[in-house]
C-alpha cells in the first residue's frame, strides 16, 4: 500500500461578501449568494497557518516532516512562504518547506508531491487562495479566498484514505492567465476552453479508472472542480458516474477558492463518506487530473475525533457565513479603493535580526512558566515577574490555547487598515494574561468574558515586510465548536 | 524602598516657561533660548554663571549639543535625559543631585518639546527596532482601560463615571483660561466635554491632552546660597523617582485602578519630606493628567483621595481652584498640551508662581495665604502597568 490521508484541515474566513452588494454600490445586475472574503490582515500564507492548525489539532502524534504549500497568490517572491507556516506551526528545523506558487494547477502538485514523499515520516500539503479580480467582474463575484491542509503518512500511519491512483492530461493553451502584480485574470472565450478541456479531462478519468481497475459506477463520490464553469459543468455530466454520486456545487455562499479547491472539495468527501468508500478528485485546469482514493475503516474514528475537538465539516464551513461586509471595505481590503490614512506614522518594518531570534514567540506564540513559582509570561521572560528568579523558564505554546477577554477597548486612533482597532486583555485558560489586538469582530459585539481563541495573522507591512503574529478571534467567528481550551 | 532623599539641601532660585502652544513661529532652538533667558533674568544670572546644564527631551534632539549649541555654552557639562514622560522632572532631578553633591555651584534644567513640526496628530516615539509583536496600541487606547475598570471595581454607574472624567476635564480647562501661558485658554462646558467625539473606549477628545511645543527652565544652586540669588527660593524637600517592572499588561492580578509605580514614588517622597497628610499639608499639586482618568486614580495614588472615593471628591470640587487642594491650578496638560521634555519643569513652574505668590490675583490658590507652603508635582511616563513615576515636593521655607 501506499501513503495517504491521515488528517486535514479547512478555514474558510470569517467575511462574506454579498454580491448583491456589488450591483448595489455598482448599478447593474445584483448576483445573488456570496463569496468568502479574507479578512484585510490575512493573506495566503496567514490562511494556509489557519488550515495547517486545524489538521494537526486533531492528529496524534509526531509532526509533518515535508511542507508543500501551494497558491497563486503568494505573500513573497524569492522569500519562501511556506516558512512562515512551518514556523506557525514550530515543525521540526529539520522538515522541508518548499513553495509551488503562481497557478491554481500547483495544488494537485502539491497534493501529488506530498503523498508521494509520505513514507518513513509523514507530509502535508497547504493550498491557499485569495481572489480578487476587477471591481465589478466575475472574477470579483463568483471567486472566494480560504484554505486547505490535507496530512499525508505511509502504509503504518492511521490512514484515513488510501491513494488509489492518479492520471493527468497536460496541454499548453491559453485558457486562463495574469502576469505577475496583477490581481484580475484574462480568460480566452469560454467555449473555446470547454472544447479543449472536455477531451483532456475524459483521457485522464479513463486512465485513471483503468489504473485502479474499476468502472465509473464504481465510484461513490466524485468533486470536479475548476475556474472554468462551463468545463466544470460538462465535465460532470460526461464522467458516467451514478448521479447522486456528483459532489454539490458550494460556489454559492463562499465562491469558487481557485488553487484551494481541489483540497476543499476533497475535504468535504472525507467528511461525508462511508468506510471503503471510492472518492474521486477532478481537477480541471490547464490539462486535467484525477485522483482515485478509497476510505478506511479510520474514518469513522477520525470524524469522531473533529467533532469532538468541535472542528467544523465543509458544509457547515459554507452555511455558517461570518460577518457581511460593506462592498466599499472589501475593495478597501484589497486596495481597490486607496482611502486616506490617518495622520499617524506608518508602522515600522519589524528587524530581520529581531524578528528571527523571537521565533518560538511571533511564529508559535510561545510564553515561557517559572519553574520556581510558576507564573506564565507573554512574551517568554527570563527573570520571573513574580518571584524574581532567573533563567529558570519552560516554554509552552499558547497559540492552540483559547481564553476569554478581561477587558477591552476600542482605538479610533490607532494605525489600522481598517479601523478602529479592538485591543483587548485575554486572560488562557490554565494561566496567563496578554494583551492584542482582536480581529473578526464587531466592535459592538466584544464583551468581557466574550470567549477567544488565537489566530495568526499579518499586522501590516511596512517596506515590503509582512509583519505576522497573533490576535485574538471571538470564537463564535471560526464557524467551529468552542472546545474550552484546544490542544494541550 | 530606601532613599536618603536630599530635603532643603538645593533651592530653586530662578526659572522660566514660554507659552505652549501650536508654536509655529518658534523652533526648538528658540524655545530653549527663550525659556533659559526668561530662567536667568529671574535668577539675576548669567548664562556665564552656570556651571553645569541638565537638557530633557524625548524626540527634539539628542546630546547635549542640542543645548549647547543654541546657548553657545562655553566648554561646560551639558547632560541630555530621556525618560518618558518624566523627562524634563528628569532633568531637574539630576540637576538638584549635580548642585547637592557639591560638585557644581548652580545648574540648569531645561526641558523642551517640539510635537507639533513632526505633522501628526498625537505622540509620535523613536522605537528600537523589534520583531514587531509590539500591540500597537494608540497612548488613549492604553490609558483606556482605567475608566471602565475604575467604575466596575467601585460601583460608579458608567453615566456618572462619564460625568466624573468630564468634571476633571472641565476644571482643567477652566483653570487654564486665565493662565496667558496655557495652549488652551477657553472654558469648555460640561455638556462639549461628555459629547466630544471618542478617541478611545470612553475617552473622548476632551478626555485626553493636547499636543503642544514649549520650554521651560529652572536654576538651582545649594541652599545655603539661595538668598544671594533671591528673597524668595523656593527649597527641594522630596524628589522620587521609580521604574515599574513592567508586569501590568501581563499580570492577571493587575485591574487598571491604581499605578503602583505612582503609590512607591508617592510615599517615597512623603517619606523624604516629612509629609504623612499629603491632603491636609500641601497647598497645591500639578499631576499628570494626561487622561482624565489618570488624574481620578493619581488622587488615589498619590494620597489625596481613599481608595475608590476620589471620584466623590471630583465631583465635589475638592480639586477645584478654589477647592480644598487646588490641584493643576495652572490646567495642567489638558490646558497645556503635553511637550514631553518640558512638562515636569512647567508643573515646578506653578509651584514657583503660586507658592511665593506671584501668580495673578485671578488665578492665585487660596491655600498659601491659608498658611498651607507645600507644592507637589508629580510626572508619569509610559502607560497603566508599564510606566515610570516622578513625585517631588518644594516650598519657601526651610524646615525645622
């Protein structure tokens, strides 16, 4: 046997745009549903952390030892991204982190370079995507941001999903493109892709098939996913699998989450299928590919452990919806609409020498405990506030750790993309008190008590510097189940 | 803690403060030549005569060539300090220790800020550069926290609490309309202050201090010499100064309803000047109110109030001009603004008009024609749980 899905993780952000608030502010026609927003301090890298916690959040264990993370929409050029998330996830110094950026068709690589590379120690793959497009356009409308980490490990791991097989179609035409800097993608004349992608998709579908053995009514579930709708579309009805079998569209409320789908749609299978059932991933872009996977009997026992650890499915991901967002603040997020800063300086680009001796405290959120007397510092201290003494320090992770907020305060003066800034005081649950900044929230809502758990996110940036850390989200935004205090 | 203190051993024999204001026309170098000129024509001196100079400023300059140069000082030790807040007390600490250690005859300290040429609102600080998890949180937003804290620990209905912050507002604002030097020279009504527009959880604009330029300068000579300089000195009983350990924001015993570091520096000075009734032995204090917050819990702190009644005393005008115990007479840095460098030198200012009554009869407190001689001035620096405290204590006559 070979190696395969051991856990995975799925964040969608909290914001949801309403397309009928486009047309609203815009004139024309109103879309209806919504897409998913990344909040104004999230980007590629912040999301892929989010997805990466919640897959490992709930596995046993020792850590990934390989990171693939997959987007087009990277934070950095020549900088590795995925670094930022091995460190968020303090993975061993001696686990790989290598980026497949710049099209959605990276992911299936990803997902491909992950599973293959899962033998002795096991690997993961991270695809995220943030999408904007023109004012106004489809693109805009009809894309989403969010997500995915899916963990891979061999034959004697708890695998959930054995991989099954895989067949690829590749071919150079020009359906979909955008040169760098640009955030709006060109797309050639729609029926002339459908015309090229229908064939290279039938090639791959049979081919895999064929390598695993079966038949299309085989089949239990299948997701065909892709940017180009009307591929998508024809493609579904020409696989000759059972109907019931085809995976719904989810477009309607998050939109389409480009290089994250083929993950999501993935994700959403795992959630709903039986023991030994035959999952099928087909992924149309720039040539096709599918993936044959067969569920285990794990399966059943790792849906257990994510409800209990009150992670959410796909199909409450995409019902639960977070806050709507005003059409002027989404282009404001996305520097559509350059809006005028207030009289402040701007933030201070954070020192490459500071910022990387801080590691362990700006990636994973890590305070130090006084061996002596026991008190909990954030950031890690080595003289105890308390008791005084030194050097006598324990770290321990607090960025699984949820807590509840002390006391608050709402800046109107502050820096802040989108202001006011909420700074509030967050008391962990099991010790220890620090102060930041809260995201996701309305300001009216915050409370004290109102329970919190960490996320990581970009505070600004500042000379072509990303600034990550930690604020604190209300938990009620995350769309999972408060679980009172998260992994130990 | 401990501290030898140096009460009655240096005097103030001269000093001066400029206007503070948006001061356009003036830049840092013409604000410290006119607070220095303005310092030694009241000491009767020259510049000559000085033999050591201490400089406070957070962000106008640095070394002491920022002095000297203007000054055209000739060949003499010239010492910039920084601390917070409390960097021109900081000035003048040293200043008194250089003269009382008996190493110099007369020193200047001299602080100056120069907020308003940077064009932004608010304080603008010089960071080290960091790793960037710093919460960057806005000064009002910090300070934020007292309010909210303060009503729930002790009962105050947040309407009255609104009504108590106003209060210390108001008084400010109406103690520095009559003072020519003040940036702010308007009373402003009860009813503008609650409505002002927020800035920050509860502050509102009128909640917080304004953004000033000015400079003010003291001389200070040993004791025992002060009358050849002039009849009426005014003699250093206290001089407190503290630096928290910085635990506040991390502390979950810590609720935003006191300073601890303001309560040590307090009682440090009391300690050094003899003072175990601060309400009923002193004629006046200047206290940091660079929030209205901060001035209801510095009542609390420093003495003046028992713990959780001091907005009971605000309401009742206890701090009121013509109250019990005047406190910011001259309007403190509602009415001021808030230069860093120069504010501590300014709050002494106060205390060398009013306590040897030369302030206008219009402004004049009641309580030193009452018999009352003491002036305390008190700077914090930093923000609730990670701050710096100065507490000194002067008056016009020499101890027992």
């Amino acid at each position: 046997m070979t190696a395969g899905i051991v856990s995975w993780g799925v964040y969608i952000p909290y914001w949801r745009l309403q397309r009928s608030a486009i047309g609203a502010s815009l004139g024309g026609p109103s879309g209806r549903g919504s897409r998913s927003v990344a909040s104004y301090d999230e980007d590629t890298t912040t999301m892929g952390v989010e997805a990466s916690r919640r897959a490992l959040h709930v596995l046993d264990g020792p850590l990934p030892e390989d990171l693939f993370f997959s987007t087009p929409a990277p934070a950095y050029l020549d900088k590795t991204n995925a670094t930022a998330i091995h460190g968020a996830l303090e993975l061993p110094g001696w686990a790989g982190a290598y980026d497949m950026v710049g099209s959605v068709r990276s992911s299936v690589g990803a997902l491909r370079a992950a599973q293959a590379i899962a033998a002795g120690h096991r690997s993961m793959a991270v695809l995220s995507d943030l999408r904007t497009g023109l004012a106004g356009g489809s693109e805009e409308r009809d894309s989403g941001d969010g997500a995915i980490a899916v963990v891979f490990g061999g034959p004697d791991d708890a695998v959930v999903a054995d991989w099954v097989a895989h067949a690829g179609t590749t071919t150079e035409f020009l359906d979909r493109w955008r040169t760098p800097g640009e955030t709006d993608s060109k797309v050639w004349e729609e029926r002339f892709g459908q015309e090229v992608y229908v064939p290279l998709v039938n090639q791959a579908w049979a081919d895999a098939l064929k390598s695993a053995g079966v038949v299309a009514t085989d089949v239990d579930h299948v997701a065909v996913v892709g940017l180009h709708a009307r591929a998508v579309a024809a493609v579904r009805n020409s696989l000759g699998v059972r109907p019931e079998a085809v995976a719904k569209d989810r477009s309607a409320t998050i939109g389409n989450l480009g290089a994250a789908e083929p993950g999501v749609a993935l994700a959403d299978l795992l959630e709903r299928a039986e023991p030994g059932a035959l999952l099928a991933l087909v992924v149309v872009a720039d040539g096709a590919d599918v993936v044959l996977l067969r569920t285990t009997d794990a399966i059943g026992a790792a849906r257990e452990s994510r409800r209990t650890a009150g992670l959410a499915d796909v199909a409450d991901l995409v019902e639960s919806g977070g806050g709507d967002l005003p059409y002027t603040r989404f282009l404001t997020w996305r520097g559509e609409l350059v809006r005028e800063p207030p009289r402040r300086p701007d933030p201070e680009r954070p020192g490459a020498p500071a910022t990387w001796r801080s590691t362990s405290w700006k990636g994973g959120f890590e305070a130090s405990d006084c061996r002596a007397c026991g008190f909990r510092h954030l950031p890690p201290a080595r003289v105890c506030l308390r008791c005084r003494t030194i050097d006598e320090m324990d770290p321990v992770r607090l960025a699984d750790v949820g807590g509840r907020v002390a006391t608050f305060t709402i800046d109107r003066l502050a820096f802040s993309m989108s202001p006011p800034v909420i700074g509030a005081v967050v008391d962990f649950d099991g010790g220890g008190r620090y102060r930041c900044e809260m995201t996701d929230a309305d300001p009216d809502a915050v409370a004290i008590g109102t329970r919190v758990e960490m996320s990581f996110r970009r505070l600004n940036t500042a000379k072509g510097v990303h600034n990550y850390f930690w604020k604190a989200r209300p938990v009620d935004a995350t769309g999972d189940v408060d679980d009172q205090g998260g992994k130990p | 803690m401990s501290s030898n203190g140096i009460r009655d051993r240096v005097a103030i024999v001269g000093m001066g403060c400029t206007p503070f204001g948006e001061r356009w026309d003036k830049g840092v170098d013409d604000l410290l030549i006119d607070a220095a000129k303005e310092a030694i024509a009241s000491a009767g001196v020259t510049l000559d005569d000085i033999d050591a100079f201490w400089l406070g400023t957070m962000t106008s300059g640095t070394s002491g060539v920022t002095l000297a140069k203007p000054l055209k000082i000739d060949y003499k030790p010239v010492t910039r300090v920084e601390n917070f807040c409390a960097t021109g007390s900081e000035a003048f600490r040293n200043a008194c220790y250089a003269v009382a250690s008996g190493a110099y005859d007369l020193a200047m300290a001299i602080g100056v800020e120069k907020l308003k040429d940077t064009g932004y609102s608010g304080l603008t600080g010089i960071r080290p550069v960091g790793d960037g998890t710093d919460a960057a949180l806005s000064s009002p937003a910090a300070f934020s926290f007292v309010a909210p804290s303060y009503a729930e620990r002790y009962g105050v209905d947040p309407e009255e609490m609104k009504q108590v912050m106003s209060r210390i507002a108001w008084k400010n604002h109406r103690n520095g309309a009559v003072n020519p030097r003040a940036q702010f020279r308007k009373e402003v009504s009860m009813e503008t202050i609650t409505k002002s527009p927020l800035v920050a959880g509860d502050l509102g604009v009128y909640d917080c201090s304004g953004v000033s330029d000015g400079s003010a300068a003291a001389i200070i000579c040993r004791a025992e010499d002060a009358h050849r300089y002039t009849d009426h000195p005014l003699y250093v009983k206290a001089l407190s100064f503290v630096a928290g350990p910085g635990g506040g924001p991390i502390d979950p015993d810590y609720d935003y309803t006191t300073f601890p570091e303001v309560v040590r520096s307090a009682a440090d000075a009391y300690q050094q000047a003899g003072i175990t009734d601060p309400r009923a032995s002193l004629a006046m204090a200047e206290v940091h109110d660079c929030f209205t917050p901060t001035e209801l819990v510095l009542m609390e702190d420093l003495g003046f109030s028992e713990r959780g009644l001091g907005w009971k005393d605000v309401l009742a005008g206890t701090f009121d001009r013509d109250g019990e115990l005047p406190v910011n007479p001259d309007g403190g840095l509602k009415s001021f603004g808030h230069p860093i460098g120069a504010s501590g030198l300014r709050m002494l200012f106060e205390c060398w008009l009013q306590l040897r009554q030369e302030a206008p009869p219009e402004r004049q407190i009641a309580t030193v024609a009452q018999g009352r001689t003491l002036g305390l001035t008190h700077n914090l620096g930093g923000s609730p749980g990670e701050c710096v405290s100065f507490v000194s204590i002067v008056g016009p006559e020499l101890s027992d």
